[in-house]
C-alpha cells in the first residue's frame, strides 16, 4: 500500500478570492481577466476575486506548502501553491493547451 491509498479524497470546494504575490506576466494577468477575474493590485500583493462556480481543490500529499488545482467554470486550469509563512499564493499556469481559442 502506498502513501496515495491511504489519503482521503480531497474535497473540491467553491473559491470567490484569494490573495497571491503580485502578479508580474502580463499574459496570465490577461488570462485571469478572461476567465471572468477582477484583479485588486497593490504594491506587495494581488487579491483576486474568482467568478461564481470556480472550484479549488487541494493536492494531496501536502508538501511544505498548501497546494491546490483551480479550476474556472470554463475548464481552465491553474495551480496555487500557498506560503503559510508570508500567507499569499503563488500562482502558475500549466494547462496551457486547455484554453478555448
């Protein structure tokens, strides 16, 4: 039996914001405009407010950070990996070839 048998499913629950490390690539801030984002942009951080119905589930086994995949209700994508310490997520595109044309 390895350490996945053993977890239990992760739950995949509504998300309406978090706050993140200020978003510095114009191409993803452009990408969560387009999936429905209103974006608060600040000097030390990003609150962004997510569009009803996206979900966030958490990957499990937890490593030194929080992970979870974000999902928008448009089928995207996106990883949130949370620091605890500084509390703000850093997020990361990695299903690009999911976006809709």
């Amino acid at each position: 039996m390895n350490e996945s048998d053993s977890l239990p499913p992760a739950p995949t629950l509504p998300i309406t914001h978090i706050t993140a490390f200020p978003i510095e690539v114009a191409e993803f801030r452009d990408l969560l405009i387009r999936q429905g984002c209103w974006l608060e942009e600040q000097t030390d951080r990003c609150i962004i407010h997510f569009p009803a119905s996206t979900t966030r589930t958490e990957i499990y086994p937890r490593s030194l950070s929080e992970r979870f995949v974000i999902r928008f209700p448009s089928g995207i994508e996106i990883m949130e990996s949370f620091d605890t310490r500084r509390e703000k997520s850093i997020l990361l595109y990695h299903r690009i070839s999911a976006e809709p044309a």
